[in-house]
C-alpha cells in the first residue's frame, strides 16, 4: 500500500523506538521501528504515528541527491514527496515496493530514493 507524505530531512542521530498499535480484538500489538540518521528530531513524531498506523513489515523512502551533506535541522531545507508501502510479509519486500514508488514520482534534480525509516512487529 502507498500514500503520499511529506517529511523534513537532514542530519540528526538515528533513533530505534516502539509504536504500539490496536489489534482487532483490542490488545495493544509492539511494533518496533527504526528513523535513518538524515530525519530532524522534529520529524520524528511523524514517522512514529505513520508506524502506529502501519501492519507487517513497512519502508518509508525519501528522494535524495547525491553528494548532498544535509543542512542544519535548525533551518529549513524543504519538503519532498515520499513514499511508504506496509502490510508485507518481510522488510525487503516492503523496501522494494517504497523504493519503487518514490523513483517513479522523484522530482528532478533528486539522484535516487533511499529507505530513511522502517517499521516491523514485534513478537
């Protein structure tokens, strides 16, 4: 599945969390996810809702340029179109299918498309 978002990247540190998320019966299922070092701490509440609202494994992709060192999260450096694709049964073919979604919609200038967060369950 692939829905549009928009996220801030730059440099910050890499954070692993937990997301919980309503089963059908009720009970609260763990869903462990992990942010790549380029999304800002102000990114980050985002991503852990997107994880909370995600089933099986998912990938959230983002475009990028090559060469490009980042900005300061402390100034703004734009928005870009992502992609995210969940409900697989195993994180490569999640990354695969956000992958793909994010190359074919890339605005120009941006070199390629890169995983910058994951969510899985937790058994």
């Amino acid at each position: 599945m692939h829905k549009p978002l928009t996220i801030a990247l730059t440099l910050s540190l890499c954070a692993l969390g937990l997301a919980t998320t309503a089963s059908a019966g009720g009970a609260k299922a763990k869903r462990g996810m992990s942010i790549h070092n380029t999304i800002c701490p102000a990114s980050a509440p985002s991503l852990r809702a997107w994880a909370r609202s995600t089933s099986g494994y998912g990938s959230f992709a983002a475009p990028y340029v090559a060469g490009n060192k980042g900005g300061s999260c402390d100034s703004y450096i734009g928005y870009f179109p992502t992609s995210q694709s969940y409900g697989h049964k195993d994180s490569w073919v999640a990354d695969q299918a956000a992958l793909s979604h994010c190359e074919a919609r890339k605005p120009a200038g941006f070199t390629g498309c890169t995983i910058v967060a994951r969510s899985y369950p937790i058994k």
